[in-house]
C-alpha cells in the first residue's frame, strides 16, 4: 500500500524475519521508498539469527502513485 501511494507510513515494533520483509523492502525501495530501523540505518540481510529490529517504512510522499 505505501508503494502504490495509498499509505504513508508503517512502524514494525514486533518481530519479523529477514524473508519476511526483504519482497516488501525491494517492491517499496524500487518505488522510491525507505525502510529503516529505529536507529536510522537501512534494515540490512545476511545477520546471525536472519531476525529484524524494529524498523519505520515509508513512501516518497503525497502526490505520487505506482501503476
């Protein structure tokens, strides 16, 4: 939803793994969005135990839209 511009934003304070995120991460970034954890550093693959931090994803903003 926030890559097609119809959400804004997503804070994830719960548990995920790396192969739940990355589909979401990739389709998100590749439509001009972020997802970063609490600390401000991109949510990064290939760590120890594949479990995420607690991260925020958001799009480019208002006005645009993904077809």
């Amino acid at each position: 939803m926030i890559a097609a511009g119809e959400a804004d934003l997503y804070p994830r304070f719960g548990t995920t793994m790396e192969w739940d995120t990355a589909a979401g991460q990739a389709i998100l970034e590749a439509a001009g969005g972020r997802v970063e954890t609490l600390a401000g550093t991109s949510l990064a693959y290939g760590k120890p135990g594949l479990k995420n931090e607690s991260f925020l994803a958001w799009g480019r903003g208002p006005g645009y839209l993904i077809e």
